[in-house]
C-alpha cells in the first residue's frame, strides 16, 4: 500500500515537474508583462520536435537538449521583438487572437515538416531503464525528471529570490509602470524574461516528452493545462506556478489510478470553483489588492 | 418634523487595514445646496465620493438621500435613486460621439434601456433631450463630435451634462476644473453658474478659485475626518485650516 | 487626421454608431445567398455549412463584438445545442421545429446559468473559466458515449419533413432553404438588438463599464441577458448543423471550434454583424484552396492571417472595404473617423 502510494505520488511529481517547467515562463511573462499568451505551448513543442529530430538522427540527447533550449530561447526573442510588442498596448482580444494565430503557425509547420503523428524523442539507454529505490523498481527517466525540476526550481527560486535581477523583476510585475518611472529598462527585462521563459519551455518540451508525447497538436492540447498553472498559482507568482504544478501532476495522475472515468471533469471542476473562490489565484505575486 | 435633506451622513467609517480613511463623517446636504469639500491631499476626499457612491463598502455608517437610507445599494441602485457623480478622470465612452454620451445615459434613466427591440422614437427622444442638454450648458456644437477628438475642456462639460441628464437630486462633482487649461475655465465657471437650483451639489476641489467662487459653504476634511464646516469667508480666515493646508498638524 | 468640423447629420443621426448600411449593402448578402441556390446546385451542402458558421460568427459579434465579453467557450453553445436537437430527434420527436426549439431552449438555459456563474469575473480569469467550460463540455460529451455517441459522433438522426411538407432530402435542398431562413431571421432579431437602446447601452459596457454603472446601468444583468441570448443563438447553429448533415462529432465541443468562430468573425470584422458573412465565407474559401496544396497548409494561412489582422488591421476586412470606399470616393462613414 504505502509503495503504490509513493508510486503514484513520484509519478505525480514527475509530471509536475514537467508542467512546471514549461508554465513557470509563461506564469511571470503573464504577469510581468500583462500579455494572455496562449503561444507558450508552442516553444515547448518546438523544444520537443528540435531534440526528437537531433536524438533521432544520432546527436547525444543532452546535447539535443541544448539545442532545444537554445532553439526555443531564440525563437522566444524572435517572437517578443517582432509581435509581442504591439500587443502589449492592445487588448485582451487581441492577444488572444494573435497568440492563438500563433499556435496554428506553429502546429502546421510541425505537420508539414514532421508529420501528423506522434514524434519520438530517443533517450539514452540508461534513461528507460528502471532503476532500485529501495522498495521497488522505478523508471530513471521520471527519476530524472523529478531532479531536472527541482534543480531549475531551486535556481529560479535563488535568482528570483535572492539576486537583484530577481528583485527587479519582482518589483516590475508588482507594478512595471513604477518600475519604468525608476529608470528601469522594461524592454530588456520583458525580452530577457521571456527568452528565459521560452527556454524552459523548450527544455520541458525537450525532457518531458515521454511524459506528453510530442505531436502537432500538443500546443493547444496541454494549453489548457499551463493555463491552469498559472491561474491557479496566481499570474506572475514563481512560488505559486510550482505548487499548483505539482498538485495539478499528482491529483491528475490520482484522478487516473482511480477514477479513469471522470478523472478530467474532476479536475476541471475543481479549477473552476477555484477560480469563482479565488480569482487571483492561490498564491498571488502582486502585494495590493 | 421637516423635509428630509437630500443627502445625510451620519458616522460613515471605513478603514483599510490599520489606516483609518474615513472617521465617523457626518455630512448633510439640503436641496439646492452647494457645498465645497476641501482638504490637503490624502484628506480622503476620493475615498468619501466613493464611499457615497457604492464603489467602496462602509465600515459603519448611514446614508440617506431623500430620507431612504442607501448605504446597502449598489452603486448602479445608488444613481437610479438620484445620487449622480462626475468623475475626477474622464470616464466617457470616446467611441461615441459627444451626443450619444448623454443619450445613452438618458435611455438608462429612462429605463429604455432594456428595450431590446429598434425603438427609433424613444431613442430620438433620448436624444433631442441629449442635444437640449448640451446646448443648456453651453456646449451645443459639440453634439456631433467623436468624444476622443473633443479638447479636455470639452470633455470635462460633457462629464457634467452627463451627470445632469440623471436627473439627479444629488451631483457629486470631483474635481470638475482639474487639468483644465486657464484658457477653458470660464466654461466649467459657467456651467457650473448655469446648474439647475433645487440639485443639492456636493463639489471637491483643488482649485480655491472654483471653490470660493461657487460654494455657499465649505467642508474641510482633514485625516479622513470633517475638520471644519463653515461659509467660505470663515474658513478661509480660519487659523486651523490654513495650518493644514501648510502641512502642519494640529493639537 | 484633422479633427472633422461639426456639421449638421440627417435628422438628429438617427445611428451615427455603428452598422450605418446602404439598401444595396443589406441586399447583396442574401441575394448572393438565393443566386448560390440556384445557380451552384452541386454545392449546396457546403453553403449550408458556411451559413451555419455566419450564424454561430454573429452569435458571438453579440458578446464579444458588441458587449466585449473576451470569451473562448462558445463551443459550448454551438455542441450542446448541436447534441440537443441530434439526441431529441433520436428519443423524443422527429419533428425537427420542435428539435431545433428544444436545443434552443437547452442552449439558452446552459448561458444564463452559466454565465450567472462566471459574469462577475474579468479578463483572464474570465477567459479561463470559458475555457474550463468548454473542456468540461467536451469530457462529458466523450464520456457519456449511451447518449452522444463518444468520439464515434452521434448517428442515427431522422428528421420528419418540416411543416410536414418539406423533407429534408438527399441533395440538401431543403436543408439549404431552412438554414437560409433560420439565419435570415436571427439576423433581424440581432439587427434590431444591436440598434436598440438595450444595444447601445453594451456597446458602453464595453468601451466603459465603470461609466456605465455610473449611469445607473445594471452591468451584469445586460451582459447576462446578451450572454444567454448569444447562447440561445449558437445554440440555434449547432441544431441546424445537426439537422443538415445527420450527424453531430465530438469535435464540435472542441477548443478548436472555439477558435475557428473567432477567427472568422474577427477575419469579416467584429460589430458590423455582416462582417460574419464575409469571415465565414473567406475562412472557407481559403480552407478549400489551401486544403488542395496540403492538408495542413489551411491552419498555416488562417494563422497568419489572424496575426496580420491584429497588428495591421483592427477592424478586419470589412474596415479594409470601407477603406477602400474611403480612398476611391473621398467619403467618410457619418460620425467621423474610426
């Protein structure tokens, strides 16, 4: 009993983990610059498709990871120079409809260069295979998982917390129009905060394929989902986009050993009464009201 | 006993943490009063339009208007019974044109404004008293002007003609001069000369000059609390409120 | 550009708002509507389609054009009511008046409670619970496979004829007709909804909701009301989408759909109601022509025709055509600049 359950609970993590990785950009982008994003899913499925194309033809998989992130962060500074910056002037309407213009930009140059069915990101050897922790067999790759997380959450929490980029970008989320009076250089911040984000997302694309398969789809199939991240974490809350991941990777994971059936409406309705309780989210970053 | 006032106040409170903004205000206002409600930044003026007009809940308090008690309205419940405002940063609809402004609030006082189906002759009527209105405060060409395209000063008449076109029993006007360049504040002095006489007017203000020249009594809030409340001749002689207004505090 | 110089309009401008039309403006989209019945026989199904989406396009210029209620869940509406009419035809009756009021009536109750719900919230949180919605639509409509099939679709729809007299037949004549008609009268009833005072009091909710409710104006039973009857509307177009083609996919649920609808109205232009008629109409055509390079290529295209429309042209094409207008006769639309 208590093995199933710690089971259940490291697949969970490890899930959750991968969810964190690819919302926590999105949570501060959306809080920093105001923007609805709906696009994020695309850096990680480009992350994806980029390590899955470089591993299937032969390049060694942290390598291709690199790549992915470094692919991904660039595409993220294409993108925030070029489009994003009107937006932030623009309605909420607007970026909707330009992000979700996005997303079908993306999804249809992965089909057409790739191919409508699921893509294969090879790990190496010692990665599929299981491992012993103690009380049963577990697989490395979610073992690997769950360290990649917790070593970039424990980054971003030193830089976030303790660092005076960190202090900055607090501040600029708390109110960017006070962080813009002080002499900040909002651009940068937004660019540099953004590359940051695609990267991760990248890199969580890139890793975590073997837990949400790549295929073209995949950006607006597990939108809904990195949405719920940063909602329910609060917009802009580093703290909170970690928490609510994990939760969201266990409870989903628990919702599937038992109850196979309602498992997705279980969950949905509870983020909907989350929402009507607490609109700001569980953790809100902005300190007024 | 006499006819209710217009508008009574009686211990309005209301703190935001450990800072109190406002401390037990009593405030009355008869018909055709025209009060200035004055105070160094941080008084607590905004906060108490708020507070009267339903945008922030009480502490504690009541207010009445016309004798029915109000405080647990909402502040769309708070205009239809007759407490108007105008507001401090412009808030009209700038798609529209100046004309429309003021009809769209006409259809609501009308309750047209439910009507779903085309009804052309109450909406022209809406909107002749719409252009009626605007002529009454001086500002009948600008009718067919895109809002957004109008100068401040304009859209600062409009503002109150809005707030008329409630048919208000009470007008709150915030700061109705504020931002207005010295070349347009003849037009607000003679709007505000032209308000209808049985409207109670309740008017916050920067500028002395608005103030003086318009209030028949003055209000000083001073620490979310009335300091003072006298005819403008004593408060401007007045050795307290000149203290305040140099910033220093008084024992 | 000049301010314009106050000048006296037509008697007291009756509609210097939006949607001032010519008679040969309103006319061309309908009689472009009965030329397609007669003149372009083999495809008679698709235009059915094409009129079904103008019609679920102009449910949401309602809410999202007029009342600026940002939404992404009207799927929701559009599959309830598709399922409702398809699961009515199957258990209750066949009479397909009575199915397409049924899922009317379904439709409109699902938006009133729903946006009861969720009205009082804004802005991104506003746009999530959308979202949820329309996800907790699609589970169900997956799962509850002994009533709407799963994602095999609902089948075995029949229909009586209409009145009796017209069957719905093989080729889709009449289907083409009923949709025609359907469309035509909602058309009206949004028409005359969006010139009414009711009408202009949404178009201030969504430019300033905060003057509106210092007006006295009751926000959020107007965009209740315009929330249900926009539902009641799409809801109408799912029925006529089950009606017309018999069968009723789990994808009309989806996201996805969700999206298409909003580009397509956002592709015509919102708040000028016909705009839907040239979205709908394009995003086919450009769905068709594409489809013939790559099965995919259409997805690319109305990407980047959604990205071109927000940074380059805020009203869609049908401000492009009135640009046009502008630039060849030197007119201008009464009421001054956009």
């Amino acid at each position: 009993m208590f093995s199933f359950a710690l089971t259940i609970l490291l697949d969970g993590l490890s899930y959750g983990m991968v969810l964190f990785l690819i919302s926590v950009g999105l949570t501060i982008t959306m809080g920093l610059m105001r923007v609805v994003n709906l696009a994020h899913g695309s850096f990680a499925m480009i992350g994806g498709y980029v390590a899955g194309y470089l591993t299937q033809h032969g390049m060694n998989f942290f390598l291709a990871v690199g790549a992915a992130v470094i692919v991904s962060g660039l595409l993220g500074a294409v993108v925030e120079t070029t489009v994003y910056r009107p937006l932030y002037r623009k309605g909420e309407l607007a970026q909707v409809l330009l992000t979700i213009g996005l997303v079908f930009v993306a999804t249809a140059g992965v089909t057409e260069v790739f191919g409508a069915f699921p893509y294969n990101v090879k790990m190496p050897e010692y990665l599929t295979q299981p491992v012993d922790i103690g009380f049963r067999t577990y697989p490395a790759y979610r073992l690997f998982l769950i360290a990649v997380g917790a070593v970039v959450a424990a980054v971003l929490w030193y830089v976030i917390d303790g660092s005076i980029l960190g202090a900055r970008l607090r501040a600029a989320v708390d109110n960017a129009r006070m962080a813009r009076a002080v002499g900040m250089n909002v651009n940068v911040l937004f660019t540099g905060t953004f590359v940051v984000g695609c990267g991760l997302a990248g890199l969580g694309g890139a890793i975590g394929a073997g837990v949400m398969a790549m295929e073209p789809s995949y950006a607006l199939k597990y939108l809904r989902l990195f949405l719920i991240v940063v909602i329910v974490g609060g917009e802009g809350s580093f703290k909170g986009s970690l928490v609510a991941a994990l939760a969201l990777g266990v409870i989903d994971t628990l919702g599937k050993y038992f109850f196979s059936q309602a498992a997705s409406y279980l969950l949905y309705a509870a983020v909907f009464a989350l929402l009507l309780w607490r609109p700001q989210g569980l953790l809100p970053a902005k300190s007024a009201a | 006993m006499s006819a209710p006032m217009a508008l009574s106040v009686r211990g309005l409170s209301k703190n935001f943490g450990a800072i109190s903004v406002a401390k037990s205000i009593d405030v009355d206002l008869e018909a055709g009063a025209r009060v200035g409600l004055i105070g160094p930044n941080g008084a607590g003026k905004t906060t108490f339009v708020n507070l009267l007009t339903g945008f922030i809940r009480p502490d504690a308090g009541e207010i009445s208007l016309g004798g029915e008690r109000i405080e647990g309205l909402k502040a769309e419940e708070r205009v239809r019974r007759g407490l108007a405002r105008t507001h401090q940063i412009n808030t009209l609809l700038t798609e529209e044109n100046a004309r429309d402004n003021v009809a769209i609030a006409i259809a609501e006082r009308e309750k047209f404004a439910w009507r779903m189906m085309r009804c052309k002759p109450q909406w022209r009527q809406c909107l002749e008293e719409a252009q009626a209105r605007l002529e009454a405060i001086g500002a009948g060409a600008i009718g067919d002007r895109r809002v957004s395209l109008l100068p401040y000063g304009q859209q600062r008449l409009l503002e109150i003609a809005i707030g008329l076109a409630l048919k208000p029993r009470v007008l709150l006007l915030d700061e109705p001069a504020a931002g207005i360049p010295s070349s347009e504040t003849h037009l607000i002095h003679e709007a505000l000369d032209r308000l209808p006489a049985d409207i109670a007017i309740l008017i916050i203000e920067h500028d002395m000059d608005v103030i003086f020249r318009f209030a028949k009594e003055i209000i000083v809030l001073f620490q979310g609390a009335v300091l003072m409340r006298g005819a403008p001749a004593d408060i401007a002689a007045d050795p307290q409120v000149r203290a305040v207004y140099l910033g220093r505090t008084v024992v | 550009m000049s301010a314009p110089t106050p000048k006296p309009t037509s008697p007291l401008g009756e509609m210097t708002g939006p949607g001032r039309f010519s008679l040969v403006g309103h006319a061309l989209p309908w009689l472009v509507i009965a030329a397609f019945y007669f003149l372009v026989d083999d495809y008679l199904g698709l235009g059915t389609q094409v009129m079904i989406w103008v019609l679920f396009a102009l449910s949401l210029d309602l809410a999202l054009g007029y009342a600026g209620i940002v939404t992404l869940g009207h799927a929701a509406f559009y599959g309830l009511g598709a399922y409702a009419a398809g699961i009515f035809s199957i258990h209750v009756s066949q009479d397909p008046i009575l199915g397409h009021f049924f899922a009317i009536g379904v439709t409109a109750l699902f938006g009133l409670l729903s946006g009861a719900l969720i009205l009082h919230t804004t802005g991104v949180t506003f746009l999530m619970l959308t979202l949820v919605i329309v996800s907790i639509m699609f589970e169900i409509g997956n799962q509850a496979r002994g009533l709407t099939g799963g994602d095999d679709g609902l089948q075995g729809i029949r229909l009586d004829p209409i009145f009796g007299v017209f069957d719905f037949d093989l080729w889709g004549h009449t289907a083409y007709i009923y949709t025609a008609v359907v469309l035509f009268i909602w058309f009206v009833i949004a028409w005359r909804l969006v010139h009414s005072p009711f009408g202009r009091s949404l178009d201030g909710i969504r430019q300033n909701a905060r003057r509106m409710r210092a007006i006295g104006t009751p926000v959020w039973w107007r965009l209740l009301a315009i929330y249900t009857i926009s539902a009641a509307m799409a809801g109408s177009a799912g029925a006529l989408s089950a009606h017309a083609t018999k069968f009723v996919g789990l994808s009309v649920l989806s996201l996805l759909t969700s999206g298409v609808v909003t580009v397509m109205l956002i592709l015509g232009g919102t708040r000028r109601l016909y705009g839907a008629f040239i979205g709908a109409a394009i995003y086919y055509i450009v769905q068709e022509w594409t489809a013939q390079i790559s099965p995919y290529f259409w997805e690319f295209v109305v990407g980047i025709m959604l990205i071109a429309t927000v940074l380059f042209l805020d009203g869609g094409l049908m401000e492009l055509g009135d640009r046009g207008a502008r630039l060849l006769g030197g007119r201008r639309r009464a009421g001054g600049g956009e």
